[in-house]
C-alpha cells in the first residue's frame, strides 16, 4: 500500500471516529431551534444539566425544551412517581423511554428527575443518613534549652440527615514541658439537633470529662434548648443557640468550692466553605443561675485544607478556655495553637 492510498485510509477512519462520536451523544432541542449537543448529566428542579465539549456545564430550563434524544440508558422519574431506566427519544415535547419491560410515552413537562442508569434515586438519596467520620493527630516538640512533648488525639463521628444531626466526639491533650505536665485533659460528648421548621432547631448535648493540670477531676455539662439558623446556604452556615444547662465540676484540692447547678447555655457555630478549604468558628458560653460572675466559655476556630489527598486535611487553629472561677493557683485563660492532621472518612 502507497503512501497515499494509506493517508486516505487514516482520514476516513479519523471522519468515521468523528462521526460515531458525534452519533455517541445525547441531544437537548428548544424551542428557539438550539440543538444542544453534549452528555445530559441530570434533570432536576425544572432544570436540564449538559456537560458539552464547546462550552462546559449548560443549565437549561425544563420548560424551554422541546426533545431530548441520549445514546446510553437513563434513570427517569415522572411526576407521578414512575421510573424507568432506558434510552431517551422523541420530538415536539413529545418523549418516549425504552427499557427493559418495555416503553414509555409521556412528556418533556412530566419527567420529574433524571439520573445515571441503575443509580439511586437522588429524591431518596437526599433524605437518607450517612456516617461520616473524622479522626485528627498533632505531636509537637521541642528539644535544646528547654525540652517540650505535646500529643493530641480526636475523633468525631456524625450521622446527618436532611433535617437533623447527631454528633458523637473525644478528645486526649497531654503536654510536657522540662518533666511536667502542661496539659492534661480528656473530653467526651454527645451533641443532637432536630430542625423542625424552616431554621428553627431544637438541641440537647452533653459532655463530660476532666482537666488535671486546671485541678478538675471530673466535669460535666448537660443542655438542651432552642437553635436559630441566622444564616442557612450550601456554603455557609450561622447557628445561634439558647438553653438551660446542668454544669458539675468537682475539683481535687478542698480548698475550692465544686460547681453543681443549673445555668443558662448559650452558643454559635459558624461554618463557611471556600473553594477546597474550609473555615469553622465555635463559642459556647455556660453561666450559673446562682451566680451569674460563675461561668465557663469555650472558644474554637481553625483553618481547614486538603493534604495529599481530598480525605487528608490539614488544620490549623486555635482554642480558648476560660473558667472565671477556676481552682486555687489556675489560670482563668487557657490558649491553645494547634496544627492537625486530620483524616474523614465515610
């Protein structure tokens, strides 16, 4: 074979390729006359989603959509709760499913939803509870004049739904710095929050745990009360809330008064996704009824973003605790800078 019958060869295979690719794609017609060339990725809220080759992700509206034709099987529900899984066609508003028991004639206006052949359906998908899970590590030293070890461990475990969240958490921070301790602490807690209405919530939580170095042998604080959702949006979230609480700290040394009563508990958590990273604020204030100057808040903020992988993450932030009683010779104000490794996982 010469050189140019050969060329001639690769031409007409290379338009052949060109062709059948162009045939292995689906097509969105509407009513303007567009036709839409591209891969349809999902039908949802009276919206078409198209990834095209020319100009990336196009969402079109459902209303404005005359025929949809795709060269693979689909997932299809309509409005009146029928599904089927088969190849899309038709012209005029007119649409037709072919699977495998079978076809289905209806319209554009009646598909409720659409979704990759054989997967789940993203209606029940939405409503379901899923774990997610999340362990982090920080060891930190220091050697030379002065010679420091730090270790932490935590794990946190949630289970959320669509309109509630339940929070399992612990916690270990043990520092020593020249042969004595500088940090000591252990916590556990239990934090659940139903959202009834709209960004009305109620919540209950309770932790417990101790705090050696600050002299505490045993703490607890139970709550429960009302939440608010000042802000509520796919990247970014502001939850006020107001309860009543129980708080008992039982200290080692005699000579300080243990904390056993009831109070008010008074919180705000902010959240805001940016890009990969993400950034998270925490504030949690406990007064006494029978002494309003008796009171504990807890602070958190932190940086969060990915390491090696999505599922790796590394955090940075800082901490505040401040007991405005606390034991005999202890500080009131405890800060904390920590940088962790974090791994989630589901």
């Amino acid at each position: 074979m010469n050189h140019t019958k050969l060329l001639r060869l690769s031409l007409s295979l290379a338009a052949a390729a060109l062709c059948a690719a162009q045939l292995a794609a689906d097509v969105i017609e509407t009513k303007n006359g567009a036709r839409i060339v591209g891969k349809v990725t999902k039908i949802d809220g009276g919206s078409v989603v198209v990834d095209t080759d020319f100009a990336g992700t196009l969402t079109i509206k459902q209303s404005e959509v005359t025929a949809i034709a795709t060269d693979a099987p689909v997932a299809v529900r309509l409005a009146s709760g029928t599904r089927i899984d088969g190849k899309v066609s038709g012209a005029a508003g007119a649409l037709q499913v072919a699977g495998a028991d079978g076809m289905i004639t209806t319209t554009v206006d009646k598909v409720a939803a659409s979704w990759p052949a054989g997967g789940k359906d993203p209606a029940i998908v939405a409503l379901q509870r899923d774990w997610a899970y999340e362990t982090a590590v920080d060891i930190s030293g220091k050697s030379g004049n002065k010679s420091q070890l730090g270790t932490a461990a935590h794990l946190r475990a949630t289970l959320e739904g669509p309109t509630d969240k339940l929070v399992f958490y612990t916690g270990y921070d043990r520092q020593v710095t020249d042969g004595t301790k500088s940090a000591d602490q252990f916590r556990a807690g239990v934090d659940y929050q139903s959202n009834y209405s709209g960004s009305n919530s109620w919540y209950v939580r309770n932790e417990g745990g101790f705090d050696r170095i600050k002299d505490i042998q045993f703490y607890d604080v139970a709550a429960a009360g009302f939440g608010y959702d000042f802000v509520k949006k796919p990247k970014q979230t502001v939850t006020g809330r107001l309860g009543f609480s129980y708080r008992n700290e039982n200290y080692r040394n005699p000579l300080t008064t243990d904390v056993n009563g009831a109070g008010l508990d008074i919180g705000l958590s902010h959240s805001l996704q940016l890009a990969d990273a993400s950034l998270v604020n925490r504030l949690s204030f406990v007064p006494s009824f029978n002494d309003f100057s008796n009171f504990r808040a807890m602070h958190e903020s932190f940086y969060e973003m990915p390491f090696i992988s999505p599922t790796w993450k590394l955090r940075v932030g800082l901490s505040n605790d401040f007991n405005s009683k606390p034991g005999k010779g202890v500080e009131k104000l405890d800060t904390s800078y920590f940088t962790r490794l974090v791994l989630n996982w589901r």
